[in-house]
C-alpha cells in the first residue's frame, strides 16, 4: 500500500472524491456506477471545454470497442444522478455532433488518501466509508497542468458536511506522512487559487471598453471608452470620470504608477497622422505632463523609475525605457530587420529589474512563432521562457519566478484565450509547472496585475467577423449593407462567382478555416472545400468556371510550401497547380485576358510570379518596380494590365502605386487624409478602387474605429461611402457585374473587463 494525494471536485453544493469513488450532495452520498463515475470524472478536469466524444470513449473506455450509445446513457445517468435539465442544463450541456461541456466552475483540492492494490472501485452505499483508489501521482499532474478552468490549492475544503468530514478521517495517517514530508522539503511557491472570473465593466456593444489597468493596491479600475476616462471603485462599484485637458484627443489608459495617484495614458494630442504621445496625469485632473512624444503600450515599473514603451520605426516594432525622473530614453529592443517580427507590451518583474515580453515572428512559409522572453535590464541579456504559436500577448509579472500569459484553447474552443500561472526557473529562466486560471469565452487583449498578483484585470473581446452585402446605385452610391449569414461564426468574404449571384467566403464554423460558397438569397453556406489543412483565399479561373485556393501545410509536414490549388464549383476532387514558399496572395484576370499573378516571400523580400493556372508553369515577373514594393496588399486588374499596391507608412498619407505590367510603368494615386489601408480591390470597370481607408492606426480590439469604405478612381477623386463606426469593415470587394459589394466587416467589440481574485 502506498499514500499520495486525492483530488477533490468542488461545483455548487456538490463534491466528488475521486479517491473515495463517491458524488456527495446534500442528500448525502450518491452510488454511481464506474463508467458514469469515470466521464464525471474527466468532465471536471475539463470545465467550461467542449471535449469531443472521442476523447471521453478514449479515456474512459481505453481500446475497448463501444458505440456512442454508451457514453449518451452514462451522461444521461449523471444527469438524473445531478438532477440536472437537458434544456435549461445547469452542469452539463450538449454540444450537437461534437460532445459535452461542464457548465460551472471547479474548484479542486488534493487531500491525502490511502490507495489499494486493484483498479477496482468499492461501490458507494448509505455513507460507510469506503477505501480510497486514486491513479498514479503523475496523471494527477498532468490533469491539473494541462487542463482547463480549474483551480488548485493544497490547503483542504472547509465547510464541508458531517458526512463529507467522517469520510476524511480515512486520509489521516497519509495525511501525516504529507506533514512530514513539508518539513523536510525546501519551500516552493505554491499556485495561486484564484476564484472564477466576474463582470466588472457592463459597457454595451457599441460603446466597447478600449483600455484598462488596476491599481497597484487592487482598489480601483482606470478604465476607458468613447465616452471618456474612468475610475471605478472595486468594492461597490462606485465610478468617477477624469477631467482631461481640452489640449487631448482621444486618450487610452496604459498604466497606474505606484503612489496610486496618477495615470500613465497615451493620447493622439496632434492631428491624425501625429503618433500617440504618452503622458502623465494627476487623478484629480489638475495636472498633466507630456513624457513622451513618440510612444504606446507603456507599463510603468513597480518601483516607479522606469516607464517601458513600444513604437515603430522603419517599419520595425521597438521597446523603448525612459527615466521616470530625468526622461532620459534608450531603446534596449528591436524587432528582425529581415522578418515581419512584432514585440509585446512589456510585463515587469516585481523587482523593476527585468521585464517579460511576446516576440511574434511571421515566417514566410505563413506559419506563426511566438516566444515569452526575458530582458535583464542591467547586462541586457534575453532568456527564452516558452515557445508556443499559441501564446498570445497579454502577460503579467505576479510574483517573483511567476508569470501569468494567454494562450489558445485547443480544438474545438480554438478561438478562446485564457490565462495560465507559470513558474520560472531562476537559473535557466524556463518554466518548471504552470497551471491554468481562467476558463473563458473569447479573446484577452489586456492583461494588468495589482502588486503581488492577488487580483488580475483583463479585458476580454468577443469580435465575430462576418459577410456583408451593399447594394450600389449608379455605380457610386451604396445601399444599406445587410448581413449574407446570419449565423456567428467568422466568416470572411473573398471573392464572387462569375455570374455575381453568390459570394465565396472562408469560415471556420466546423473547426477548421474551410471555403464556403453562399448565393445572395441563401441562407447558409455551402461547403465547397474541407479536410484537415487550413484554406483560404478562394478566387476564380480567368474563365470562371473553376475555383482556385490556398492550401497551408500541416505542422507535420516535411514540406513548407503552400500550394495553390483548383476545383469544380460545383464540388468534386481539387488538383494541384503548384507550390512554393510564402504564397499569401494571388488573382487571376478575367477573359480575354489569361493572366494570373501569385507573389511569393514576406513585404521585406516580396517576388512576383506569373502562372498558368491549367498547367502550373510559371516565371518570374522581370519587373523592376516590384522588386523593391514591400506591399502588404495589392490587387491585379481585371484585365489584366496593371498591378496596385500599397505599403503602410505610419504617420503619412496612403499612396496606392498602379504598375503597368506591359511597359513597367509607373503612376502614384495618393489619399489625402487617409494615413492606413486596410483592404483594396479594383473596381469592376477597372477606374477606381474600392479602399477600407483610417484616419488613425485603428485597432478592431477596441481602440478608436476610424476606417471608411471609399471609393478612389484614377483621377484622385474620393468618395467616402459607408462609415465604420460600428462595423470594422476591412474590404470591400466588387462583383464582377459591379452592382453590389461583398464587404467583409466585424462587428463592434463586445469588450468589458473581467477581474480573478486570489483564494490566499
């Protein structure tokens, strides 16, 4: 016989022993029988996650042959057993043709238990205590470290009933040997439990939280909107607006310092094409003082000293510190000169001597890194903590050795960010535990921590993207835009049919980006191309009766290379045409033009090829226009003489450069006024563009939505046509008869701030 450590489930007025085999509710003990027990079991390790039918049959039913039957009649037991309604479900909800979710938070702790020597469970009745079974140490950890929404203390369950407490006295010599064995053992930190999420912000959809940081004493949030900057007590909800100098435009809380009685915020206190400026500024409103003329994502250090900040110089992401006293600045960071490469807002250490980051790098074959780093102040050496194309950048510095960072949940909640607790290795910097903290619904865009990490803030968005029709009248004049799908699923429109009756979309409502077709009076897509590869960028054939695509490479694949790929609109077997490194666009002309054009490398090393899409065969463009464009879109005519581009330079008007694939000649169209372009399409006539065009650098995670659908033609005149204050439009894309748009556009953010406070 051997002792070691039993998890206990907390959720509501009900416990389950895993050791002790037994569900314990108010009526008391609850007999259960072992398979049933079994998917409970690993619905709790798995709260708030769709887990597919499969993972349950494989875990519970290991390699025996059983059909989905049995599964259904074991959750259908729990659901007697729990008193629990498939309609209104309180614990546990279906998730239609994928599988289950367990509703409510779980609280789990570890009690000491004495395990047996057999796999077999005692069968739970009218209370006795039973002998305890628990798995192997190691499955214990590996449930808790790599599962989500459930929180982990050592320290045992108070409150328990009469009951529930008879049933520990089993566990107490083995809880002896635990005693001992903390006596011996060097001090470690323990995780913090922190308690679920819970609302602190209620703002609407269209008037979406655009910034947010806690205070160091975890008594107020510093919150801002379209409507102004706030504070707001955390205790009783109390909220004051901060007066701001008129000299100030629109304004995002970046950071508290530490007397707790000033702001650090960053502004656009010139006209639209000057940066964001950072400041300080005074709770009371009386004060304000430029820091800095040129800088955003900013955290201030616990100590005060420091301010870290981000800003873009030639092209390149750049971590700037400045002397809170003196305002003495240097650049301790830059991104790869070479490679598209992105660096985080910065979380420091508790001792203001170091500070995390996420470095994001695009690879050319279209894939993502993404790695957690450290940077020592003082000798400006870099530690690598984790590499995970999952990470995201929202990360906070709790306490000494603990980082708390966001990452993607896996498939199928693969479009939800949560939190995770990671333990650094002092010596090597790597993480030696993490345990996850949160366990919900969207993206994490904004991540603050109050001194010693005992209260996180972070700011959650729901965006959902999706295809819009626009009728146009008289070939400049756009109707109301309508919704194609009315579903919520990220949908994304690409191109249209040759006969402008139904729009191609992307869309990842089955788990996966795949390629839709949807007529303009239909109600929902139709799969045109699925699988296990990623897809996108669906576009025509010049005769328009076939339908090219992209197709990524796995991460198991030896080979990077995307291919591009063909197939029937009517559905049927695809075909490849080609393949290479780094394709990430391409288009054919239409009849009688044949023309087809993919470009090939990142916008730092940009190729240009022609293409025949029946055989494949290709060549370089002789271009010398194109060999130095560093787009980061463009568009070819339809046809097929010119190329358009564009290349965002912060700070100054958009120009769209039109090359002419004939004569590589060469005529500039600039927009006034517009400093940032989203997408770009030519019109059907091939005379004007249809541009998503910014006053302002806009973020679609809440920051101030300043983008338009214009229309430009070639002679310089603009048509500012739909505004996009509640909807990110990000292309507006011309059927080939040109009487409407197929607008691809996001809604408002639903975006409010979440607080989890620790148990300990």
């Amino acid at each position: 016989m051997t002792g070691h450590k039993s998890s206990v489930f907390s959720f509501g007025d009900v416990q389950v022993r895993e050791g002790e085999f037994l569900l314990i509710m108010e009526s008391g003990v609850v007999p259960v029988e072992p398979k049933a027990f079994r998917v409970l079991i690993y619905l709790l390790q798995n709260p708030g996650r769709v887990v597919t039918k499969e993972e349950i049959l494989e875990s519970v039913w290991n390699d025996c042959s059983v059909s989905d039957n049995s599964l259904t009649r074991s959750v259908a037991t729990l659901r007697r057993l729990l008193h629990d309604d498939t309609r209104e479900p309180r614990y546990i909800a279906t998730v239609p043709t994928l599988g289950y979710r367990f509703l409510c938070p779980v609280e789990v702790t570890y009690e000491a238990s004495i395990a047996r020597q057999t796999d077999e469970p005692l069968a739970a009745s009218n209370g006795m205590n039973q002998q305890s079974v628990s798995p192997p140490p190691e499955s214990i950890d590996l449930a808790v470290a790599g599962n989500p929404g459930i929180a982990v203390s050592v320290r045992p369950r108070t409150g328990l009933s009469r009951r529930a407490i008879r049933l520990a006295i089993v566990a107490a010599i083995a809880l002896v040997a635990v005693v001992i064995g903390l006596v011996v053992t060097r001090p470690r930190h323990v995780p913090a439990n922190y308690a679920s999420e819970s609302r602190l912000t209620a703002n609407p959809q269209d008037i979406p939280v655009t910034s947010s940081a806690i205070s160091p004493d975890a008594r107020f949030l510093a919150f801002g909107d379209r409507t102004g900057l706030y504070i707001r007590q955390l205790d009783g909800g109390e909220t004051h607006r901060l007066s701001l100098p008129e000299s100030l435009g629109p304004a995002l809380v970046e950071d508290w310092f530490p007397d707790g009685a000033h702001l650090l915020i960053s502004s656009w206190d010139g006209g639209p094409r000057d940066p964001q400026s950072l400041w300080k500024i005074s709770l009371t409103g009386t004060a304000a003082r430029k820091l800095v003329v040129d800088g955003e994502y900013a955290r201030v250090s616990p100590d005060g000293s420091w301010i870290a900040f981000s800003k873009v110089a030639d092209g390149r992401t750049e971590i700037w510190t400045i002397r809170a006293d003196t305002g003495e600045a240097h650049e301790v960071l830059a991104g790869s000169a070479t490679q598209e490469e992105y660096l985080s807002r910065v979380a420091w250490s508790p001792d203001s001597q170091k500070f995390g980051y996420v470095r994001t790098t695009i690879r050319q074959d279209g894939n993502v890194d993404r790695v957690i780093e450290i940077l020592e102040l003082a000798s400006h050496k870099v530690k690598i903590v984790l590499s995970n194309p999952t990470v995201m950048p929202a990360l906070a510095w709790t306490q000494e050795n603990v980082l708390v960072y966001s990452r993607y949940d896996e498939a199928p909640n693969q479009k939800d960010l949560n939190l995770w607790e990671a333990r650094i290795d002092s010596q090597t910097g790597k993480i030696e535990a993490e345990t996850r903290i949160t366990s919900g619904h969207g993206f994490i865009v904004e991540l603050t921590a109050a001194s010693g990490g005992n209260v996180l803030a972070l700011r959650r968005v729901d965006p959902h993207d999706h295809v819009y029709l626009a009728e146009l009248r008289g070939g400049r004049q756009l109707a109301p835009p309508t919704r194609l799908s009315k579903e919520n699923w990220g949908d994304d429109a690409q191109s249209w049919t040759a006969d402008s009756k139904a729009v191609l979309l992307t869309s990842d409502r089955d788990g996966h980006q795949h390629i839709y077709k949807q007529a303009i009076d239909q109600q929902a897509p139709d799969l045109l191309v699925g699988g296990e590869h990623e897809v996108g960028l669906p576009r025509l054939n010049p005769q328009g009766s076939e339908m090219l695509y992209l197709q990524f490479p796995m991460q198991a694949e030896s080979s990077r290379d995307v291919q591009i790929r063909q197939t029937p609109l009517s559905g049927g077997t695809s075909r490849l045409v080609l393949h290479a490194p780094a394709i990430w666009n391409y288009q054919c002309a239409r009849l009688p033009s044949t023309v087809c054009i993919y470009c090939s490398g990142s916008d730092k090393d940009l190729r240009f090829f022609s293409f025949d899409s029946k055989t494949g065969t290709r060549s370089e463009l002789p271009s010398n226009k194109l060999k130095n464009t560093s787009w980061s879109n463009w568009s070819l005519s339809a046809d097929g003489k010119y190329l358009a581009g564009f290349s965002p330079i912060p700070h100054q008007d958009a120009v769209i450069r039109i090359i002419s694939l004939l004569d590589d000649s060469e005529r500039r169209l600039p927009l006034p006024g517009w400093i940032g372009l989203n997408g770009m399409d030519w019109a059907a006539d091939d005379k004007s563009f249809w541009v998503s065009a910014c006053t302002q650098h806009s973020s679609p995670w809440g920051a101030p939505n300043t983008c338009t659908i214009i229309n430009a033609d070639l002679n310089g005149k603009i048509n500012p046509l739909l505004d996009g204050r509640d909807i990110h439009f990000y292309a507006a894309i011309p059927s080939p008869s040109g009487g409407r748009l197929a607008l691809a556009g996001g809604s408002a953010d639903n975006s409010n701030v979440w607080v989890i406070k620790a148990r300990h």
